[in-house]
C-alpha cells in the first residue's frame, strides 16, 4: 500500500469518526498542558470534562509554610505558653500511592491562605467563614489534646517559614483575639 491510500483510508471507512474524533481528542489535551493561556482555549469549550490536565506543578506553588500555634487561658485566667499544632507527618513509602490524610493538611493551607488574603486586603478576618473554620479546627485539636485543663478560651497564631531554608525567619502573620472554648451560638440557632 501506498502512503496515500493509507492517508486516505484513515479518514474514510469504517471506524474513521472514532479515529478523528480520538486524533482531535489528544491534539486538544496537549495543547491544554501548556502554560500560555491561548492553549486554554479547548479546555475551555470541554462541557463534559474529557480534555485532562496533567500539569504538574500548580500555576502559583506555594513557597512558604504556614505554621499553626495555639495557647489557652484556664479558668483561673492563666495563659499557657504557645503549642504549636503538627499538622504535617512523616512521609512513608505508601504516601507515593495512597495519601488521603494530606487532604487535611491542604485544606487548612487552603483556608489560612484565604485568610491571609482578607488580612492583606485590609479586611478583619475574624467574622469570615474561613476564620470560624481554622478556630473551630484548632478548637478541636485542644480538645483532643492530652492533659488538657479546663479551657476557657484560646488564642492561635499563624507563622510563615519557607520550610527547610533557615537562611530566613519565621513571620508571624496573623494573631487571633481570645476565642471562647464553647461559644455561644448565634440566637437563631439555639431557638431552633
């Protein structure tokens, strides 16, 4: 056979609407892993999800760590020096394959950053959904605490550190007001 009746019977006979449709289907997907943003174009007609993204890295990585530390005032009004809460494990082989406790870990980084950006923004971040989600965390993670007193309230801290560079030091970002340990729900919730 010739190289142009092969041509031509790719795209003619039967099974050609399959081929064509698998050839337009893998042009578009790497076309859609490079950064420029013109390559978006198909992703952006793909009502049904089919063109993937395998990019690896993200579009903005993270360049820093946050870290999370907590103190808490007991009933007698006496503060505790700061805990810091460790949220990261150890990492073991399997972690390659299976990793679903990370979930945890991304979700607070997720939330902090949200809160940062209201900080930086100018906003108060203390009524913000976010806010009310990293408190009730870290009030959770007090409860669960070992040896833990009667709390009355607590504080926490946000602190950045760009991970194993000790050429620069930790900043501290965000300093929360005194949270309640059991706070009083809004009236409309505890009518219903």
């Amino acid at each position: 056979m010739n190289p142009t009746s092969l041509l031509k019977d790719a795209f003619t006979g039967p099974g050609a609407v399959t081929r064509l449709a698998g050839a337009a289907l893998l042009l578009t997907t790497l076309a859609a892993q490079h950064p420029h943003p013109a390559f978006e174009r198909g992703r952006e007609k793909d009502l049904f999800s089919l063109v993937p993204n395998w990019k690896f890295f993200a579009p903005n990585p993270a360049t820093h760590d946050y870290h999370y530390l907590y103190r808490t005032l007991d009933e007698s009004r006496e503060t505790s020096p700061w805990i810091e809460l460790d949220l990261i494990q150890d990492r073991k082989m399997i972690q390659a394959f299976w990793f679903s406790s990370r979930r945890t870990e991304k979700a607070v980084f997720d939330i902090c950053s949200a809160i940062i950006k209201n900080i930086a923004k100018g906003e108060d971040p203390t009524g913000s959904p976010p806010f009310r989600v990293l408190a009730e965390f870290i009030r959770k993670q007090i409860r669960d605490a070992p040896n833990v007193s009667e709390v009355r309230g607590f504080q926490f801290s946000v602190v950045r550190a760009s991970g194993h560079d000790d050429s620069e030091d930790p900043e501290v970002l965000y300093v929360s007001t005194y949270q309640a340990m059991n706070p009083v729900s809004p009236g409309f919730l505890r009518a219903a």
